[in-house]
C-alpha cells in the first residue's frame, strides 16, 4: 500500500519551476524566485529520500517549513503538520502515530530528524496530508487529505478568486491551519507570490513589509478583524490591496458590510468564504458584489461542489450537506487508519441551513448546538444571539457534552454576571439556578481566532487554587496578561494582544520591559509588538542570576539621568542630554505612530499632557519659592522670549525643547498627507525629517526663515533608528550618525557619547545591567523627568553637607514626585478624564515617545558652537547655558 502516487495531480508542487524567475517567496530576508524554490525543495526531498515515509513537520510561516512541506509532498511522503508554537501537540502527535522523520525549522536551516531509515506504516497512496480538526491540536483524530483534495481545493480557491501571476499574499495566518495553508496552495498554483511571514497585524512591522512587497491580499478570521480596527486599518494607504478573504467562523452580517462597503470605496474587494478542514479548506463563499446587500449567508458553493439541505426531524431547518473532489478521504485516530483509502463521500456539516430563492444558501445554526437542559432543548447559538442584541459579547455552552446540569456562559466585559443570569432564564425558559453566567476579561479563543467552547464550559468546574511554588516562577502569558493589565490599567488584556495594540507608550514601557525581564527570565526583540501568548519564559532559568538585560533605552535614560544631576552637583561632568532627544524620537516612532489618524492625535495629546502637567506645576511652585524663575518658565516659553545670556531661567531648556519637537511633529502627523506617507514609507519619512533637520543643524537655512528646533535632527535620527529593520537600513542610519555628529560639539567626549547611544538603539536592543540593580534601573529611568524637574530645588540645599548626599536626594525627590503625579494621573484615567478631557474607551493612560523622561545636564540646545552661541527656533532665541 505505500506505492508512489502520482504527483501530477498536485499542480502546485509539480509545476513550481515554469514560473521560473517569478518571484515565489518575498520575505524580510529578500525574494526567493519560482526556480530557486524548485531547486530548494528537490534538495529536501532527497534528503527524505525515494521510498514513502510518514513525516511530521512543526510548521512555522517561514521559509524553511514551506520548503518542507513542498518538499514531502514532492518526494510522495504523507505529511502530518502541527504548529510549531505547540511542542506539546507535537510530543502527542509524535507519540500517537510514531512518524518515521520529524521536520522543524532551525537557526537558518531545516532540521531534519530521521527516526528510522524506511517506514513502518502502511500508507495509502492516496493519503498527502494529515490535519487536525478545527480546535483539536494535539489531539489523535486527524483529518485524512488526498493529493486530489489539495489539487482540487487549490484551483476552486484561485479560480473564484481570480488568483493571477502578479498578485501576492501576505501569510497572516498559520501554514498548519488549513486556511492559511489554502492561500499558500492557491497562490503557487498560480505563480503568484508569498508575502511570507508571521508577523500579527496589529504589528507596524507587517504593514511595513507588505506595503513593500506590494501585497495584494491577505486572509483573516473574525478575530482579524476586531484587530484591524485598534491599527486603523480603514485608513492605511495600500495601493496594492485587490482583495482581503474571511473565513475560520461566522463575521456578524453588519461587519460583513462594513468591511465589503470599505472595500468598495478604497478599490478592494471582500470575499466571505465558508468551509472546513474536512473540505481541505473551502466550501463557499459570497460573491463581493453581494456582500452588502446579503451580508449573511455564505454565498455559493466553490466550483466543482454542490450542497443539498437535508431535513432535520423537530427543526425548521435542515442539515448542509457538501460533496466535492475536496472532501476528505476520513478521518484517522490511530496509525492503522492511515493505510484506509476513502471512507467518506461526502461531508456533513452539522451546521443547519436554508437555500433562499436566488441560490445563495445562509448558515442559520448548528445542531451540535443544541443542548438539553432540563428536558428543553435550547439553542446556544440563539442565546448569543439574545445578548449580542443586548450589547454583549458571549459564548455560551454546555456545563458538560450530553448532561442534564446545566448553560454556561461567558460574558466579556465588565457586565453583572446575575443580571444577565436572570435576563437569560426568563428569556429561554430555564430555571434561574441552571444558568450561570461568568464575566471574563476576554473570551477564549483557539490559535485560529475561534472561541474555544470547551474553556467555556471549563467556566462550570470547580476552581481549585495551587498551591504556591517554592520559588516565584513566570507562568507565560498569564503573567504577562498581569503585568500589562497592572502597567496600563487595562483589565481586558487577551492573548492576541501586544503592549502597542493595547496602548502603551514609552511612560509604561519602562515599568512593563522591567517586569517582564524579571518575570520571562529574558527581553525577547520586539516584546512591545509581540502577542502575550509568545511572550514565554525560558525553559531553564537559574535560580539567581548575576545580570538583568533591559531595554537599551531603559538604561541609557536611567545612566542618563544620574549623569545630568552628577554633573549639575559637579560630582563628575559627562553630558548627556542630546542623546535623550534620540531615544526620544526612537520612542516616539515605536509606540505614537499606531492606529488611526484621529485616536493617535488623541494619544499624542495626553502624551503632550503627560509632560507638560507635571513640569508646569512643579515650575509653578519653584517660581513661587524662589526668585529665580519667570512666568515665562511656567509656560515653557523661556526658549522663545528669552533671555539669551546664561541665567538660571534656562534650567528647563531640555523640556521645553522637547515639548516644541512635539507640538511640531504632532502638528505634521495631523495632516493627512503626512500621516498617508508615514504609512507608506516608514523607514523613509523619517530620513527626509532628518535632512529638513540638518538645514537648521548645518545653518544652510536663510537667517529670515523658521528653522526646526536645533535638536529636531537628532529626534528624527532616533525615529529612523526606530524604522530601521534591515541590516542595510541601519547601517545607513548609523553612517549618518557617525557623518552628522562630528562638529555639533565643542567635546569629542560629548559628541562620542551621543553617536554611541544612537548605535546602541540601532545594533543593541538591550543592555546588561547588575541584576541588584533592574529594579532601581526601572524606577530612575521612569521617573527621570521628575528628577530632572525637582533636582534644581533639592540639590543645591544639600552639596553644601556632601556632594553625594545631594545626588542622592535629588535622584529620591523624583522618584517621589513621580509616584505622587502617576496616582493622581491614574486616578483621574478611571474617571475616565484626562487633562480636561474624557479618555476615549480602551485607550491606556497616555504617554510621548520619550514620557518626558529624557533631561538635560546643563549643556544647552545650542552648545555646538559653545556658550554663547545662538540658535534660533520659530520666532525667537536658543541661547546655549554652560554646564552650572
């Protein structure tokens, strides 16, 4: 039974190298063509070998799983594909149907572990592709798939969907899913390109790369969606865009319409799509132009199947039934089932639906949702219904699979969980004490986005608390969904979400990149726009470790901030300040420029707020305790009215420098050109901020015009830091680093400092530090505004007792002001007011680029050409103050 099939049945694997120099695989590493896809597979595939094997591959979207599982498919070898995020599916698996060799992706390499040197399977030559079931990874009962399946399945797909050569889909979804694995086999089919990658869409980073690739599609699951709307997708300029696909659940019909009358303004297309792992992958979908006007039903079958309804007794409604060249050979729960050829002729759904007079058919429930409770039978699916008109989002379920006990519920939200309990048992007849109804921050949900119904009824068990280990240990997202909720205030933190999606800013970074080092053991790259569920703790932590690696800009704003008092007390003189404005504008461009165009105006007008409040109030309070402050001062307009003569009204020139930058690149992202072309050239607008900088810094601009702030450039060297994804990126923003500092200085010790922070953003994303020493790291690199505000009263009280004693207090001051503004800030976000106005929902506690945490160190904007020299800003003098 293991004879070799015949692979000209799966096109998209046969033919991959007449699409010779097509580009096949665009990915952030370059392009990979058709022929050198080919060339690739072949050697995997002899590597595994000419006789049939019983392969398993961890698959990841990246370039070597794709390779393999061209490759097993080529060489004829049944392939059983697990996500790679799950070694514990995997280890199941493997320990279920004992394959003969493992795959898995490596460090750049394909891992190929060979169990045993044949097979010792029997194997149907039909038998291609072994999947799990929608939401059983991990577990025995797999979905049997034959290489006519995956041929069949791929041409429907790229057929309706008019897939040609020059289209390119971005990989949003898992390859081990079978959605995300139809786009990859249409795709192919097609000559088109792979837009490969597993970035989330909530990550800038994936809008970056698809714009550059000229994706033309992507999928998405209901789940997609919610995301789409936190990034302000409706208003990114994707010129390419020609179509986005729907399908792993229903998408309720008013988003159906929605998203299909967005397509239609912006010049793509919706497909609303049904189908199942049983079907290979799709078994309808709901032609584009029909989608606002019948955004409900699943639309018509894919070419070459067909449904019929069949009656269901005590029901309306009838049973979808689908047959197809598509529909799976069986199902298989234990390796002998992998030598059965077909056992099943068509596929049963489960799902009830109605065939309306113009041929277009409408899911209307499931009769696995139905549930007997009490002797009434109720229908689960109608009961999320009742409260989704009532405003809330549910899943409801079965205490447990054929009982009699009782409905489960989980509400998302802060709801009353007995309201709603009372509202439902009226409403479905129940008695009250057989509904229980359970409040949960975010409903659970599978890898595909679908709501995780098991979990759901897990809601009715027995909580049991266990006991606490013997040393505190990360427990994985959990402990992550805890520090993002305490750090950002928000109780809704999911699995999907990342600290970027959910509003932080560079305020709550430093707290929440602390915390999760502790916590994971480690500071995974790009923590800020990973999802919780990846954010993970080593395998193998020791018990006390020496070094703590933070965030580089953690650590600069922290060394930074203990250099300016040091150096105002004359304890030491290392200057600082201008690097600050670098980590500045590389905050800025991390976590300000996300969402849509209006909510990120919002976000950068508390983030103004988050500066301005704090250091107004306390200026107000030093001009009036002292004589050495102005009203100008107070209002941070000291830089533009002057004086231009060295005095103690220039203390707060790094503030007020800072507030002028953004005000100005606030007033610039409030343009809609402007905030069009950040979208589409990420890595380039920022450089072109950078030369309108350099005019003012090389005075190459008419004395009669307004120039940029003096810093400006070194802010938008920071934000391109921030753009700069590729090698060949930062080594361009770092030669202009080392080209444009030399000369800015009177010190080549200052000017050496400020190039080496810049490469440090660039080359090093953290920096070790003594682990006795993260948490005060943490506390003065978060509090460094406030130091730098309070520091001018205290110390100058105490260097006359010890010079020490006053770095001391001065650093002690700050920290104290700072807990202090952060209550009263966070106390006012929960009253839903910030700064005078009313918090948008959901939106976290505010917060600029920098927080207002990077701060002088008594050389002044100016300090290039020395004291004395003058700068100019909009309208009036920058004068350059000598270190105090």
């Amino acid at each position: 039974m293991t004879t070799q099939p015949d692979l000209a049945r799966i096109p998209f694997v046969a033919g991959l190298a007449r699409h010779g120099d097509r580009p096949a695989v665009l990915t952030r590493d370059g392009t990979l063509s058709y022929r050198e896809l080919a060339e690739r597979v072949d050697a995997v595939a002899a590597r595994l070998g000419g006789g049939r094997r019983l392969a398993a591959l961890a698959a990841a979207n990246d370039l070597d799983s794709l390779v393999a599982y061209l490759a097993a498919l080529s060489a004829g070898h049944p392939l059983l594909l697990v996500p790679a995020d799950k070694p514990e599916a995997l280890a199941s698996l493997v320990a279920a149907y004992d394959p003969d060799v493992v795959l898995r992706s490596g460090d750049g390499s394909l891992v190929v572990e060979e169990r045993r040197p044949g097979t010792c399977h029997d194997l149907h030559p039909d038998l291609a592709l072994l999947l799990s079931t929608s939401g059983s990874t991990g577990s025995p009962k797999l979905v049997r798939l034959s290489h006519e399946n995956l041929a069949a399945n791929a041409e429907a797909i790229a057929e309706y969907l008019a897939i040609g050569p020059g289209d390119r889909a971005a990989t949003t979804l898992p390859m081990s899913y079978c959605y995300g694995l139809s786009v990859i086999n249409s795709h192919l089919l097609r000559g088109a390109g792979l837009v490969l990658t597993d970035l989330s869409v909530v990550d800038p980073c994936f809008w970056e790369l698809f714009r550059e690739h000229g994706a033309t599609s992507f999928a998405a699951v209901p789940y997609t969606f919610e995301l789409l709307e936190r990034v302000g997708f409706a208003e990114m300029d994707l010129p390419r865009l020609r179509c986005v696909t729907q399908a792993g659940g229903r998408l309720a019909p008013e988003k159906v319409r929605h998203y299909a009358e967005l397509g239609r303004r912006r010049g793509w297309d919706l497909f609303v799509m049904y189908g199942a792992t049983e079907a290979t992958a799709r078994m309808a979908y709901l032609p584009p132009g029909l989608a606002t006007e019948r955004p409900g039903c699943i639309g018509v079958p894919v070419p070459g199947g067909a449904f019929r309804i069949d009656p269901v007794e005590g029901l309306a409604d009838g049973e979808l039934v689908y047959t197809g060249p598509n529909v799976m050979l069986g199902y298989a729960e234990h390796p002998s089932d992998l030598a059965a050829g077909r056992t099943v002729e068509e596929l049963r759904t489960g799902d009830l639906a109605r065939r309306h007079p113009d041929g277009l058919y409408e899911v209307v429930g499931r009769r696995s949702r139905f549930v007997k409770i009490v002797g009434l039978r109720v229908d689960l699916g109608q009961v999320e219904r009742t409260l989704a008109e009532l405003g809330v989002t549910a899943a409801a379920a079965g205490s447990a699979p054929g009982s009699d006990e009782g409905l489960v519920v989980a509400v998302e939200g802060a709801h009353e969980p007995r309201l709603l309990g009372k509202v439902l048992a009226q409403s479905v007849g129940l008695p009250r004490t057989a509904v229980a109804v359970h409040a949960v921050e975010q409903l659970p949900r599978l890898a595909t986005g679908k709501v995780d119904y098991p979990a759901v009824a897990a809601l009715a068990a027995p909580r049991t608390v266990p006991a606490p280990p013997a040393e505190s240990a990360a427990q994985g997202p959990q402990d992550v969904k805890r520090i993002f909720a305490e750090v950002l205030d928000r109780p809704d933190v999911g699995d999907d979400d990342t600290f970027v999606s959910l509003e932080g800013d560079s305020l709550s970074y430093v707290a929440a990149s602390v915390r999760l080092e502790q916590a994971l053991g480690h500071l995974p790259p790009d923590w800020h726009v990973t999802p919780v569920r990846d954010l993970v703790p080593r395998a193998a932590r020791p018990r006390r470790r020496l070094v703590s690696f933070l965030e580089t800009g953690v650590v600069l704003r922290a060394v930074a901030i203990v250099c300016i008092v040091c150096t105002h007390v004359e304890l030491f003189t290392f200057q600082t300040a201008h690097l600050l404005f670098a980590v500045a504008g590389y905050n800025f461009a991390r976590f300000q420029l996300t969402g849509r165009r209006l909510p990120r105006l919002r976000r950068h007008a508390r983030s103004l707020g988050r500066i301005v409040v704090p250091s107004v109030a306390f200026i107000a309070v030093a001009h009036l305790l002292t004589d050495d402050y102005t009203l100008a001062n107070v209002v941070l307009l000291n830089g533009i009215v002057g004086p231009q003569e060295l005095t103690s009204q220039w203390h707060f020139w790094f503030v007020e420098m800072l507030v002028y930058v953004l005000v100005a690149v606030t007033a610039l992202m409030a343009l809609p050109w402007a905030d069009r072309a950040e979208r589409r050239l990420p890595f380039v607008f920022p450089l072109l901020l950078l030369g309108l900088g350099l005019l003012s810094r090389y005075d190459v601009v008419d004395p009669g015009l307004p120039k940029p702030a003096p810093v400006f450039w070194i802010f938008a060297l920071g934000w391109a830091a921030a753009r700069a994804r590729t090698p060949l990126q930062r080594c361009l923003v770092s030669a202009l680093t080392v080209l444009s500092i030399p000369g800015y200085f009177d010190s080549a010790l200052r000017e050496g400092t400020l190039a080496v922070g810049i490469l440090l953003l660039l080359w090093a994303p953290t920096l070790p530090v003594p682990a006795g020493l993260r948490r005060l790291t943490g506390r003065l690199a978060a509090a460094s505004l406030y130091i730098y505000l309070t520091h001018w009263l205290v110390y100058p009280v105490l260097l006359p007792v010890h010079p020490v004693l006053a770095v001391v207090a001065s650093l002690a001051a700050g920290v104290a002001y700072w807990l202090l503004a952060e209550r009263v800030l966070r106390s006012r976000m929960r009253r839903g007011k910030a700064f005078g106005g009313q918090a948008p929902k959901g939106e976290a506690l505010g917060g600029e680029a920098l927080g207002g945490e990077a701060l002088g160190d008594g050389g002044g904007p100016g300090a290039a050409g020395g004291p004395g020299r003058t700068h100019r800003t909009w309208s009036g003098p920058v004068a350059s103050p000598g270190p105090r």
